[in-house]
C-alpha cells in the first residue's frame, strides 16, 4: 500500500524535471544557434549593403574575362575575314594581330600534355564560378545588326527585350522559327559559358562562345544535372570541356563538333561530389561566402538590358554570322532572278494577249 506522503513526494519529482520558462538557455542550445543566427544575421546585412553599392545603369556587370576557347577561327581570303571551323580548342588571349588572335600560354601548357599524338586539345580542366546554373552558362536568341554589331533584339522563346527608335521595348517572342523579324535566319541563340582555367586568379575567367544549338542544350542539361546531383555545389566541382563529333543530315554527313561538360578523366561521380564536399567545407571555414558572389553577379546580369556591347557585337557578327550573310545574299540573289523569270513571262504573255 502507497503512503500519501509518497505520492504526493513522487509527483513532485516529475513536475521537478519540467522547463521552467525562467531558466537559463543551456549551453549546448546557444553553441548550436548562435552561429547559424550571426551568419544569417551577417548575410542579411551583406545583401543590404551590395544592394546599395552604387553601379552605372545600363552597364552590365560580366565576370572579367582572361582569355577565349573556340572551336574556329577567323581566316583571311581574298581579302576577307571568314570563319573557319576546326577540330580541336584553341585557347587564346584578348589580343590579336594580323594573323588573328593570339593564343594563351595555357594553350601551349595543355596541348604538351595531350593524350593524342597530333597534340590536339580536346579537353581543358575548368571550374564553374558560380553554383547559379544560369550564372555560367548565358544564352538568349540574338539578333545583331550586322552592319554596327549592336544587338538589336534579344529573348528567351516568350519574352523579349527589343530596340525600337523609342528606346528599349518588350514584345513576346515566339522563337526565330516564328518570328516575323527573324526571317532568313537573322536570328540565333546566341550562348556564352564563363569559366575559371588558371587558379592563381579564381575570378578570372575563359569565355567560350556559340551559337550552336548542340553545344548550347549539352552544356545547359550538364550544368543542371551536376548542380542537382551534387546538391548545390557545381562550383566545387573538377569538370573538364569536352569536344564531341557528330553526323546529321543536314551536315550531309559530315561531322560537327560540339562541346559538353564532364567530369575530368578517371574521376567518379561519388569521388567528385566527395570532394566538392570538402572544398566548401574549408572555403566555409576561411569565410568564403559562395550565395553572396552568386548574388552579386546576378545582380550585375540584370544592370542592363542587354549584356553584349557594340564592340563584341562586331566579334560576334564576324565569327558567327559571315555564312549566314553569304546565304542570304545567294537567296536574295536567286529570290530576284525567279522573279525576273516571273516578270519576264508576264511579259510574253500579256504581248500574246
């Protein structure tokens, strides 16, 4: 049988081990907390700050670029300057001469230690910067004025941003297939990748541009799928720039080249996403805040309408569009010469009326 003294002396132990709402918070909570509430706390006001950061609107704000990749070049004949395809990277600086651009030392560096023996690099170490798939890899349909190089209309296949004689202008678009403006092919998508090669400068960036749908949907779909799979952490990942071959029909069956995204030779999936691990852990641990660059570059995207000047726009227009304006001058050409013939037998017909 229980004593009264007993229970009453038992239940009070039980509500003794209650919180009391006036006790101290104990050590082990504050130690667990307070960090991811002063890193929280020192994000909010990080953000606040470049927000106020005073830019030049109507600048955008690219990631510096070092150097070029390409998969062509640019060659003299007959006196004009026309592309030329190849198979195989060239990395080059921002300089040219008279026989076209300069290649970069890495160039040299990395063809030393290709696996073929006619020393062809097909494949080049990168790093993303940004763990932002959209913040690499840029890619609208274009169109430039081929004259100037100025970007005359620019979109995504539903929106675009297009300028008018009444300033900057935002229409639907329907992508150039559909597009009234962007018959005869003046319209492409127009793509740039922004990666880091050398990392004694970890900002500094190689741009590879394109205009080709293969290089632009691999490189988009890779960039994607890593950063999903490795659960945000694209920027710690070894990648490497592969160059890839294939036949179509409409290349009468000859190969193209295109450039994908993979991980770097004898590197497993689980290897890299192990490593990308590690690399935040310490980039963490010194202080690197990897959501705020990504931050501050989109934020530098979106300081203008359209990210491509003038002067990249010649660029741009001499190494992608010279075919394109070749072909067009043929069909102008045959398009006049069928209406001659139209013309011209109107003509009979009416003097036999």
């Amino acid at each position: 049988m229980v004593d009264k003294a007993d229970t009453q002396a038992t239940h009070f132990d039980l509500t003794s081990t209650q919180p009391n709402p006036t006790d101290p918070i104990p050590q082990q909570v504050w130690d667990f907390f307070m960090p991811k509430i002063l890193l929280n706390l020192f994000n909010f006001y990080l953000y606040i700050y470049i927000e106020d950061i005073t830019m030049i609107k109507g600048l955008a704000i690219t990631p510096p670029v070092l150097g070029r990749i390409s998969i062509g070049k640019i060659v003299e004949k007959n006196g004009k300057r026309l592309p030329e395809k190849d198979d195989q990277f060239t990395i080059t600086s921002q300089i040219q001469n008279k026989d076209g651009w300069v290649k970069h030392p890495l160039d040299e560096q990395l063809r030393a230690k290709a696996p073929n023996q006619n020393q062809k690099l097909r494949t080049i170490p990168v790093r993303m910067i940004f763990n932002d798939p959209e913040l690499n890899l840029r890619a609208e349909y274009s169109l430039f004025d081929r004259q100037t190089g100025r970007l005359i209309c620019s979109g995504n296949g539903e929106t675009c941003q297009r300028l008018t004689n009444q300033g900057v202008e935002h229409h639907p678009c329907p992508s150039p297939d559909l597009c009234s403006l962007a018959q005869g092919g003046l319209c492409k998508p127009y793509g740039r990748l922004y990666m880091n090669l050398d990392e004694s400068d970890e900002f500094g960036t190689f741009i590879f541009r394109t205009t080709g749908f293969n290089s632009i949907r691999t490189l988009a779909a890779r960039l994607r799928y890593y950063i999903a799979a490795s659960g945000g952490l694209l920027s710690c990942l070894p990648l490497q720039l592969t160059l890839r071959g294939k036949s179509t029909t409409q290349s009468y069956r000859t190969p193209i080249y295109y450039v994908d995204l993979t991980l770097r030779e004898d590197i497993h999936l689980q290897e890299a996403i192990q490593t990308a691990k590690e690399i935040n852990q310490k980039s963490k641990l010194c202080g690197f805040n990897q959501e705020a660059l990504d931050h501050v570059a989109r934020q530098g995207y979106g300081n203008a309408c359209f990210e491509v000047g003038g002067e990249e726009g010649l660029e741009i227009v001499e190494e992608f569009y010279t075919e394109d304006s070749k072909s067009e001058h043929q069909q102008t050409h045959d398009l006049t010469h069928v209406q001659d013939i139209q013309k011209g037998l109107q003509q009979s017909v009416q003097a036999l009326n």
